[in-house]
C-alpha cells in the first residue's frame, strides 16, 4: 500500500512538472489515455498510430516518438500520451491532467479510463471529444446506455467479447463437462459482466458455475485452489484486467494441484500458459475504427453526436498445445479443428507473436483518397437515424418500467 501511495505521489509530481502542449498554434492537441500497457492495447494502439501516419498526421520521426508511448509537439497535432499503469486513482488523475493540458479530444483505451472520462466531462459546459476503445461494456459501464442513446460529445467503438461462442468451447472440449470455476472482481464492471454471461451461458448448457471473488492480484492463488477444491473441471476466466495480470498465478496453481485445463477469453494467455483462448477479432480493427472518428471529427466530416456506437463482432480461437499437454488435457479434434492458430513446442503458428498476437495487422495498401472515401463511407454507416433513436429510446424505457 505504501509503495501504491508513493507511486501515486511520483505521478502528480510528474505531472505537475510536464509541460502544456501548446494550445494557440492551431493543431489539435489529442490525450491517448490507457489504463494499462497490454497487447490489447497494443494491437489498438498500432491501429490509431498507423491511421495517423496514412494521413499524414504524423511523419516517421514523429511516429517513432509515439510507438514509444511518449508526448508529442508535431508538425500537425500535438499528442498527450498517458498510462495509469492499472490503478483507478491514477487514472482519474491522468484524465483530469489531460483536460487541465487541453487536450480537445480524448482516446481512451479500456473500460475504466473511458467510464472515468465519461462521469468527469459530462458536467462541463463544453467537454472535449471523447472516442472510445476496448470497452468490453459500454452500457453496463454507464459510458453510453445505448448505440445512439449517450452524451453528444461520446462516441466509440465496442470489443464485442465474444461470450456466446467461448462458453460453449467447454463442452466441445468435454461433452460431459458438468462444473466450472471462474473468478471475479467486484471492482471492475468488465470482470462483473463476464461473469454473469459466463455463468448464465454455462448453465443453460447444464454446467454448474462455482464463482469465486478478488480484489488482487495476490488473491489469485488461494482463489484457483478454492475452486479446484470444489471439483472443477475447467476454469474460464472472463476480461478482467487482474486475472489478465496476474494469469502466471492462475496457471501455477492449477499445475500444482495436479492440472485442469484453463479457458480464457484473451487469446494472447495462450502465449502465457493458459489452455484456450477464445477471443474478440480484432483488436488491430478497433484502434482503426477509433481512429477514423477521430480523424474524421477532426477534419469536420462528422458530427460524432450522431455516430452509433460500433459494434463488429468478430471471433478467433487459439490452442496452447504445450499447456494442455502439460496438465495431461488431450484437446477435442473438433476444437482443435476450429483454432485459428495453435502453439506447440513454444513456437506459434500463423505468425503470431505473443506481443501483437493478430494476424493481419496492417492497413491496405491505398491512394490516401480512397481510404478517406472508405472510411467516410464506413463512417456513414453509423449514422444514427431518429427512428433508431425513438426506439432504442422506447427499449430502455421499456426496462426501466
């Protein structure tokens, strides 16, 4: 705790000591604001970074500056970069240092720091833009309450977690499969949300779902031996930002207690010891699509009170075959035949890496032209009409009743 704190203090001292962006020369000064450096946010960040580049936002030099996660004073925009490295008090910090640096739009990357952004600004007179990635759940998370129903100056674009396909891989894995383990924290509107559609998705499959609580980290071990004491027969962790951090726990101590296999719905644990993966595709796209609003915004293109929030499902699935061979799990020929990419022998295929772990990352090669009619097109796309207005509107008022 006391490390927390100090911690804590350096940041404000940090902050207090950077500099403001300039704010009278005319470029735009857009805050890239995440909750943690992950290969989540990595694949998204990628998708932003190479978007500004194809726009010419940013030149190599100033590109170079970005990939390492630092500010940037740039011939054309200007970029506060922010990490809250995992801890809320932080990240209200660096959303508030954010606004305090005039930053007149807002990447926030995570469901935190975009719920955090979304609860400071909507009491201001005049917000800055906020555009949203890699929020599991928008609506449970209160950052909109629904696609076109939110606060004018928010919009983005939600990683639709894929939990109706990643239950059912347990019973392709074992048919006779009959209880499961998860774990939750209570703090984290992510890790509540996964566990309630794991847990309702699981037993309409017949599945029993034993659920044990954290708060951290450090509650993992004794939290997996718990579980596997009441005759779990796989545990499936949902998104969630402390059984993500704190995977190597998880996996030790089923090893230890002699080896159930884990499921995950993060593809890179594969790279980390977990089972299976199964997982929202792609996280490259969501960085490419948040870009577009910005960038679209920026030049006057749209007004992004009238975007819809994004949703684009997509689905892949990954098999840890040294994992499962080392809890002696023999994986179901019909899982294995739905992987996208395996690891056997440390070695993955496809051409995955554990720190972009994504095949296809890269933007199509176009005349800037074409791209800038593609993504208007797309943009348009989202446009919300006032019939769905009125009945998205109508639903909710529906549930409220």
């Amino acid at each position: 705790m006391r490390i927390r704190k100090l911690i804590g203090l350096l940041f404000v001292a940090l902050l207090c000591a950077a500099p403001a962006l300039a704010q009278d020369d005319g470029k735009p000064t857009i805050a890239i604001l995440r909750y943690g450096g992950t290969t989540l946010t990595a694949l998204a960040e990628k998708g932003i970074l190479d978007m500004f580049e194809a726009y010419g936002m940013v030149n190599a030099e100033e590109r170079a500056i970005l990939d390492e996660a630092e500010d940037l004073e740039g011939e054309r925009i200007n970029v506060i970069y922010s990490d809250a490295d995992f801890d809320i008090p932080t990240a209200n910090i660096m959303v508030e240092d954010a606004l305090d640096r005039g930053a007149e739009t807002l990447l926030t990357l995570s469901t935190p720091v975009s719920q955090i952004a979304a609860n400071i600004t909507r009491q201001m007179d005049d917000p800055p833009a906020i555009i949203f990635a890699i929020v599991t759940a928008p609506y449970f998370a209160g950052i909109a309450d629904a696609p076109c129903i939110k606060n004018s100056h928010i919009a983005g674009t939600q990683t639709d977690v894929p939990y109706d396909d990643f239950v059912p891989l347990l019973k392709v894995q074992d048919p006779d499969m009959k209880v499961i383990g998860t774990i939750v924290n209570l703090d984290e509107p992510n890790s509540v949300f996964g566990v309630e559609r794991i847990t309702k998705l699981a037993e309409a499959l017949g599945m029993r779902v034993e659920v044990t609580p954290v708060v951290a980290i450090a509650d993992l071990p004794l939290a997996t031996a718990s579980l596997i004491s009441k005759g779990v027969e796989a545990i499936a962790l949902p998104a969630s930002y402390t059984t993500s951090n704190g995977l190597s726990a998880i996996v030790d101590t089923a090893a230890e207690h002699g080896g159930i296999p884990i499921f995950s719905i993060v593809a890179e644990h594969v790279y980390r010891g977990a089972t299976v993966a199964a997982d929202f595709y792609s996280l490259y796209r969501e960085g490419v699509i948040a870009a577009r609003m910005l960038i679209g915004h920026l030049n006057g293109d749209i007004d992004i009170s009238r975007l819809s929030v994004n949703l684009k499902p997509g689905f892949t699935v990954a098999i840890n075959l040294d994992a499962a061979a080392e809890a002696g799990v023999e994986i179901a020929d019909q899982l294995l035949a739905m992987a996208d990419w395996t690891i056997k022998d440390g070695a993955s295929t496809e051409g995955v890496t554990p720190d972009l772990p994504e095949v296809g990352i890269e933007l199509p090669d176009m005349p800037l032209d074409e791209r800038r009619a593609a993504d208007l097109e797309f943009l348009a796309g989202l446009e919300c009409t006032p019939e769905m207005i009125a009945e998205q509107q109508a639903q909710l008022d529906a549930a409220g009743e």
